[in-house]
C-alpha cells in the first residue's frame, strides 16, 4: 500500500479518534454541569438508603396517672420490590409464614414501587420466621402498635386509632395533635451490593416522640359505673344504656360509660353502633328529671312555695284541652310532694304560672340545646325550640313535665349539678393536663369553670336539696336510697317519639339522676335505661338501683364517712 495512502488513513482514524474524545467530554461535561443534579439524586439513591425512625405515640391515662392507652414496639415486615431477583418464590415463601395469598402478594410485588408493605406488626413467631429465611429485597421494620391494657374500659372515652395510629374516635381523635409525635429519619450507606455501610457521620434525625393526656376519669370509678351498667343491662334487656358520674362541684367527669361496650384492642369484633358514645351522641326527651329545674324556677320567681298545696284531680285531669294523668291518684299534694311524687298534673299547673316566655328564658339559661363544649368529638346540642315555635298553652304544659325538648345524658347532668354546687352551672370537662414525653413537664388544661350563675344559691340548697332527698326517703326514688349516706335525686321516665309522630305506648326511657351525699356532694351520677324490656320501665325501677349502687361503692372508694358514722362521733 502507497505510503500517501497510509497517512491518510491514519490522519481519519486520528480525526475520529479526536471527535470521539470531543464527544466524551462533551458528554462528560453534559453529565457534571447540566446533568449533576439528575446524576447525584440517581447516586444518592443507590448509595443511600432512607430509613424512617417512627414516632411513639403519647400515652392516655386516668386522673391518677394509670395507663389506658399506650403504644408498644411491634415489628412490620416490607419490601423494595426492584431488589428481589425472584418475585414468585418470594411470594410463596412470604405467604406461607405470613398466612397470605401467594397469588396477591405476587402482584404486590410486581408493582413499579421501592416500597411495599408485606404485613404489619406481626408477632414474635412470624418475626422469627422471617428473619431466617433472608429473603434478598425483604426487611423488618419497627413500629408502633396502640394497646388499651384495660381492655372495653372507658372505650367510648377513649376512641381508638388506625393502623398508622392516627385517632379516629374519642380522645385519641380530639387530642390527636398532642398524643401524636414527628417521625425521624437516618440514611444508610450501601455498597454495590446493596450491602450497608457504617459510617459514623451517617444522617439521622431523631423522632419527637408524641405527650402523654391525662383525664379527669377515674378507672375505679368507671369500673364501677361499668359493672353497675352491665347488670342493668343484662337484668333489662334495653337497646342500651348510658351513665355519667360528674363531680358536681368542678364538672370533672369521673366515669362515662354504655352497653353495649366495645373492646378497642379488637375494633372488627363490634358492629359500628356498639362504639357511639351514647353519652354525647344521642339525645331524649328527659321527661320528670326535668322537673325540679322548672320547679326551682318557679321558687326563684316567688310563684310557687315548697309547702303550697295544689289540688293534683286524683290522677285524671283535663288541663289547656290536653288531657293529663298520674300514676296514682293524687288529690292535695305539696309542691314539694309535687316533685317527690312525680304529678305530671301538679307540674302543669305550676308550669303555667311562668308563662312562655319567662319559663322560656329560664330554662335557655342552662344551655339547653347547646353543646356543652366537652373534649370529645361527636357532641350533639340536643333540642330546645325558639320560643316563637311554642305553642301558646300546650308547649308550656308539654316543657313542664319533660316534653317538646330533648337533652344528651352529659347536657342534662351537666345543668343537673347546679343545684348540688349552689346554682352554678359548670362547663364540664374530661382532659386534665398534658405531660411531655420525658414525663418532666406538666400543662394543666383550664380549670374548672363557671359558666354562670342560674340559680339563686338560697333555692338550690335550701329548697331544692331537701326536696330531692325527700323523692329517695319517700317519693319515686326510694330504690335509691342508702342507709349510710343521704342522696338526694329524681326519677324520669319518658314514652319515646314514634316514627309516624306521636309518642309510643311500649318505648320508654327510665332514668334517674343523684348527687350524694347531700348535704356535701362529691358525686352527681346520671343513668339512663333506653327501652327497658321484662315487665318494667320506671326510672324507679330500672335506673335507680343502678345509680344507687355506684353511689354507694364510689363512696365508699373515695373513702367517704358514711353520715351515721359522723353523727355517732359529733
């Protein structure tokens, strides 16, 4: 070959050898300058792995720092679908430890994803089991699970949370921003074989673990409602039934309870209606309990006087053109006698001498139709009309005996116990305080707070108290009563509103409500018994009882001198 030739040749393949190199450092160039970031997000992700460090959630505890909720470590098992070599074995193997569907979890794993859950806080046996197959693309991460060491107590209270521990009900919903915590995070190194690196300036941020909420509940105290309200329960057959127990000078909720009960460790165990807190959710006519606040209304007005006798028709009466009767045939009662005995005849003609319009402001005055404003989430206000939706003589008569208006449990205790505490009605409350996570900071929440003032003190505890201990030693409440402490209260017992309108001949709510002892309360307790069945309905029969023995063992628990004891030793 002809030596021009070979030169020539060489100069191309020199020419193409240049634009080669041009080229590769162009591209080189294209990869550092334009492309750097691309290129180092695409390396950080090879070479680092992030890792998230969960936060624990707060803890929930009674008003003496008992636990009711609190969250253990468990383990979770995931997988990064694009490091496993053989997806269909590692389906079948996964499953067969794990108790899942092969076939699902397959295509769980063909998903385009660097992240999969295969199963979530799995217990010790199945964490063992998989921690021995080493599985490559499969791995174990630490979480948290919410437990309830109590079991159903004060479950409508407490609420519960998802799987990812974020409240869904009660106070792990409305105080979910305090209970919950910020999850942190660390980047872990890998070489080219995925394998991890330790690396002492590695990248971590720690979690901020969730603060623990303290409330007003006393896990004795609602022990106590709780088995007094299942043997109601189980005695009457009702649809449900409902207790509040308040200290009534403060509105400090000791115990809220209902039955059905729910266990929130095993949430799918219960149909949805067996969690309603029934307490704050649902709403009656209160029928007679609403008697001693209308008649203390007519004491403030000087329209009535407790020895004042009304001619009560020996039980049948026609009144306004509605027709009233009474369980007995009451002729001369009291007015005092009125309340003990329960004339829906006495009421009536009390109830008119306040006229629309005053009985009207009177009774707004305890915020009835208002929501009480309690920590809980799902409160409803209940029902109390405007006044211009009052007919002229019936509505007055009907609010008189408990009609035309309707009041959640919690509601009606709450403007209960202004009478007890001397004519103040108190906002009432259920969270305490707040305590950090290292248990070193404490935030009281507001303090007990009086609303206003709706009775005058001079009624409510000289005129109203002695006729309340008067309807337990001789009028509707007798089966309340307790030989070793005075309890003062009143019986309900109302006939529920038919779908078709009008009211049901065989659908009661019986109810009673109670504050001992009574000359120096410490505890208001309400009890409602929701269409009571086997023969009987009477708030006097069916809730009193109840009320009376969670008087009595509270008491007793708060280590209260039973009255003849006091009088023995003055």
């Amino acid at each position: 070959m002809p030596l021009k030739k070979h030169k020539f040749l060489a100069n191309i393949t020199g020419v193409l050898l240049i634009l080669a190199f041009l080229a590769l450092a162009v591209h080189l160039g294209s990869i550092q300058l334009i492309d750097h970031d691309k290129y180092s997000k695409l390396a950080r992700v090879q070479q680092c792995k992030k890792v998230d460090l969960p936060a624990r959630r707060g803890s929930i505890l009674d008003r003496n720092g008992l636990t009711l909720a609190e969250s253990l470590q468990v383990d979770s098992v995931y997988a990064d679908p694009s490091e496993i070599d053989d997806i269909p074995a590692t389906a079948h193997r996964l499953g067969a430890i794990l108790k899942l569907n092969a076939s699902k979890l397959t295509k769980l794993l063909n998903k385009d994803k660097r992240f999969v859950w295969i199963k979530r806080k799995i217990g010790d046996e199945e964490l063992n089991a998989v921690t021995k197959l080493s599985l490559k693309g499969v791995s174990v991460k630490h979480e948290y699970h919410r437990f309830y060491p109590n079991g159903s107590l004060g479950s409508h209270v407490l609420g519960f949370t998802n799987i990812d521990e974020k409240g869904l009900e009660g106070i792990e919903l409305s105080f979910d921003d305090v209970l919950s915590g910020e999850p942190g995070y660390k980047l872990i190194n890998r070489d080219a074989l995925q394998r991890q690196i330790i690396t002492p300036e590695a990248e971590i941020l720690l979690p901020r673990h969730g603060n623990h909420v303290a409330l007003t509940i006393d896990a004795n105290i609602q022990q106590i409602t709780e088995d007094e309200l299942e043997i109601a329960y189980e005695k009457w057959k009702p649809l449900s039934a409902t207790a509040v127990v308040m200290n009534p000078m403060n509105g400090e909720v000791l115990a809220m309870a209902n039955y059905p009960t729910f266990d929130p460790n095993h949430l799918k165990k219960y149909p949805p209606h067996a969690r309603r807190n029934l307490a704050i959710t649902d709403s009656y006519e209160p029928g007679s309990l609403i008697k001693p606040i209308v008649i203390s209304g007519a004491f403030e007005h000087g329209l009535a006087k407790p020895e004042e006798v009304v001619f009560c028709e020996h039980g049948n009466a026609v009144i306004e053109g509605r027709r009233l009767g009474d369980t007995h045939a009451y002729g001369n009662l009291t007015i005092s006698d009125i309340i003990a005995n329960s004339s829906n005849i006495g009421m009536a003609k009390v109830g008119l001498r306040m006229g629309n319009e005053r009985m009207y402001r009177y009774l707004k005055q305890f915020n009835l139709g208002e929501k009480t404003g309690i920590e809980l989430p799902g409160e409803i206000g209940g029902i109390f009309r405007p006044l211009k939706q009052w007919s002229k003589k019936y509505s007055l008569i009907s609010v008189s005996i408990g009609h035309e208006i309707a009041v959640t449990p919690l509601q009606f205790v709450t403007a209960f116990c202004s009478i007890p505490n001397g004519g103040q009605l108190i906002k009432p409350k259920i969270a305490k305080s707040t305590i950090s996570n290292d248990n070193k900071r404490k935030e009281e929440f507001r303090p007990a707070q009086d609303i206003k003032r709706v009775m005058n003190p001079n009624v409510a505890r000289s005129i109203m108290n002695p006729i309340l201990m008067k309807v337990v030693t001789d009028g509707t409440g007798k089966n309340a009563y307790l030989q070793d402490f005075d309890v003062a209260g009143k019986t309900g017992t109302s006939q529920k509103i038919h779908g078709g309108g009008g009211y049901s001949h065989d659908k009661h709510v019986g109810s009673f409500v109670a504050y001992a002892p009574a000359e120096r309360p410490r505890i208001c307790v309400l009890v409602m018994i929701n269409e009571p069945r086997n023969g009987e309905y009477y708030g006097g029969t069916v809730a009193a009882p109840v009320v009376r023995e969670i008087i009595l063992r509270s008491l007793i628990y708060l280590g209260e001198e039973p009255a003849k004891f006091k009088m023995a030793m003055q």
